[in-house]
C-alpha cells in the first residue's frame, strides 16, 4: 500500500461545511488534508443546485451555490489545503500516538492527529424511481439534477416529486422549457409557500401543466432518448405525456456507507456530537455539518461554519499539546497572503 501521508487534520468531505472547516484550522496554524468522494469540491452545492441561489449566508443577499463554493475555495487557499479528490474514505483506525489513520478507496493513507467529518448526508445518491428500463435513459434524458438550466431550452420536460427541489426547478426551468410538466401523486406541494404561490401562478399562465394526481408508471423511447412518460393515477388510469426529459426530484437517498462502521455513536444516520465541541464518541474525531446532529440542529451551512469553527478550536490540543489557545478575532491575526 501506498506510504502514509502526515498532516494535522484529515477532513472527510469538502462541502461547504469542510472548506470552510480548512480555514477556521488554517487559523489556528492547523495543516489540512481533505479527502472527498466527488471529483469536484463543494458537496452537495456543487453537485446538486450549482446555479441556484442561497439567500441565508450572511452578508450576501444571494449567492448561486457554485460562486458560493468558489469564495470558500479563494477564503482557504492562503492555508494551502492538499486535496484527495475521487476518492472514498473507507475506513478509519487508531494510529500509533493517539493518531488517526484514514484510508481511501483509492489507496491513499492519511495519517493525522485529528479528523474532522464533514461529509453531509453519506454518500449521496438520488431516489431513483422504479421504472423499467430506467438505466438506458439515465443520464441522457432522465436527470437527478440540473447542472446546467439552458440544457432544457425548447425542451419538453417532465418534474416528478412534491418537495422544494421539483417545485423550484419546475419555476425556474418554465423560463427556458418549451413545456413543464409536473408530476406529483397528491395536490398538495411540500415546498416553500412562496415557491408554490409562484408555481400556481406559473399553471395558471399556462407555463406549467399540473399532472395531479398521478405517480410515474414508465417510459416511452429508444436508445434512451425519450420520446413519452407514462403516468397513472392509483386507480390505474394511464396516460402519456410526450416529452424529450424526466426529471425525478424524489430526495436524496441516505447512505452513510463505510462511516456506519466506524464506531461512532449514530442516531438515524447522523453522527451524535457534543454541540459545544462538535466531538464525537471517538476521541479525535470530530463531526460537523449535515452528518452531525444534536437537539435543536439545524440543517443549514451557516450552522455547518460555526460547527467548523468550534471543531476547529477543539481539535487544537491535539494538534499543538501543551499550547494555551487564546481566542483571537480574525482582524487581530490576519490570514497569510491577504492585503495588509
Ligand atoms: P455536503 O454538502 O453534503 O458535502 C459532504 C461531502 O462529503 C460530499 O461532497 C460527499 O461526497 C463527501 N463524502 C461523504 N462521505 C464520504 C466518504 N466516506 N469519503 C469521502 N467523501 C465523502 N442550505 C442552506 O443553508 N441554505 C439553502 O438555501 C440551501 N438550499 C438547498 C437547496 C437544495 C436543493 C439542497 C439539496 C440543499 C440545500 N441546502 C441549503 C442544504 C445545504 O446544501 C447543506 O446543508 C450543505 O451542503 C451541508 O454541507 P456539508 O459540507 O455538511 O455536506
């Protein structure tokens, strides 16, 4: 197996919550290797609403989830993070001298004093729905997410689902789409009050076909390109709906993966830490954003940063023993590199 590298903190996913972890340990002149399942930085902002906007980071008003992640990329680069792209983590083990070692799918050995998880919901994959033939189609016309909206200019396209992402995606997509069909077994949306009013007004202009209530029943095509989707309601009445793309937003599906194995203390696939420390059952291994609960979590990336920020100073015993941390403001200490 390949050498073990040696760092201060191995971070265990680089959303949001783990970029931002790298700055708050960079701080504290804290080293940082972070490991990541995704080819891509940035979590499920990069992987799942890239272009849409977050209107809840403080000091901007709005922010598209990729610029979001390009500002963290530019905020932690003066610390000079060595990042493990592609790569799963798949186990965690004690090392010699209270040290941790992470090992990835791709072989690389990460041998460090403290570990930060950040890695959100697991492994992260979509609900797929249960439809013959559903792999020839995947990726050429049925869809999990929009990467990129003018994809669906002229298009015909078919939403499934009831929750924020369907009605969302089903607002914005009826500004490019030829035609937005939404699917969705009941009347009633589970999305943000605002986001419905808009999607019935949008129904009302004719911009959006309502398909209520109907479930997805299959789908029309060859070579997966998609010509119809067939959809019923409980009592079995079909129809089809001519359209060249399926867009099934029916959750994420939650796999913690290899990190159930762990040993660390879990409650309903989320790890349990001490809120004020953001420590978990294991010594040295801290738990921060989506996968870290506690009563009263919130589920939101400004929760995730002050998470980093505390598991940050909790992890600096064990990166510099026997040095008294005192707590400093970021104006008082400067960040390397930036303008004087
Ligand atoms: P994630 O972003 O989930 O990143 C975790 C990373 O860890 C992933 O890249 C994953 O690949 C990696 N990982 C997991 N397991 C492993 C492993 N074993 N080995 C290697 N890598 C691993 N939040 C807001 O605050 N405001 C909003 O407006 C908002 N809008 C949203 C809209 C949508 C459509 C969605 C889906 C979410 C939204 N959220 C919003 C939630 C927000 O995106 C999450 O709270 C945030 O991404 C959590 O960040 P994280 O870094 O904890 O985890």
């Amino acid at each position: 197996s390949s050498p073990e590298q040696h760092t201060d903190v191995a971070i265990i996913g680089a959303g949001p919550v783990g970029l931002f972890a790298i700055f708050e340990c960079g701080m504290l002149r804290m080293k940082c290797h972070v490991i990541d399942a995704l080819d891509v930085i940035g979590g499920q902002c990069a992987a799942l609403y890239p272009e849409k906007p977050i209107y809840d980071i403080p000091g901007y008003p709005s922010i598209d989830a990729a610029d979001l992640i390009e500002r963290l990329n530019e905020q932690t680069a003066p610390f000079s993070p060595v990042y493990h792209l592609g790569q799963q983590v798949v186990s965690l083990s004690r090392a010699e001298g209270d040290r941790w070692l992470v090992e990835t799918s791709a072989g690389t050995r990460i041998n460090a004093k403290a570990v930060i998880v950040a890695a959100g919901v697991g492994a992260f994959g979509p609900n797929r729905p249960p439809l013959d033939g559903l792999e020839q189609y995947e990726g050429k016309s049925v869809h999990y997410l929009v990467r990129r909206r003018l994809d669906y200019a002229g298009k015909r396209v078919v939403i499934a689902g009831g929750g924020d992402s369907a009605v969302d995606w089903a607002n914005s997509l009826a500004e490019v789409a030829a035609k937005i069909m939404v699917v969705h077994r009941r009347a009633k949306f589970r999305a943000a009050p605002e986001s419905v009013a808009r999607l019935e007004q949008l129904t009302k202009e004719g911009k959006v076909e309502m398909v209520v209530p109907y479930q997805l029943a299959g789908l029309e095509g060859t070579d997966g390109t998609l010509t119809g989707v067939r959809v019923a309601t409980l009592d079995g009445d079909e129809k089809v709906l001519d359209a060249d793309v399926l867009l099934p937003f029916f959750g994420l599906a939650m796999n913690l993966g290899p990190i159930a194995d762990w040993g660390l203390n879990l409650e309903r696939h989320h790890i349990k830490i001490e809120q004020s420390t953001c420590a978990t059952s294991l010594p040295g291994i801290f738990a921060i954003g989506d996968i870290a609960t506690y009563p009263g979590k919130l589920k939101l990336i400004l929760s995730g940063f002050a998470e980093a920020a505390a598991a940050a100073y909790s992890a600096f015993p064990l990166v510099h023993p026997g040095e008294v941390l005192h707590f400093e403001y970021s104006t008082t200490k400067g960040v390397p590199g930036a303008a004087e």
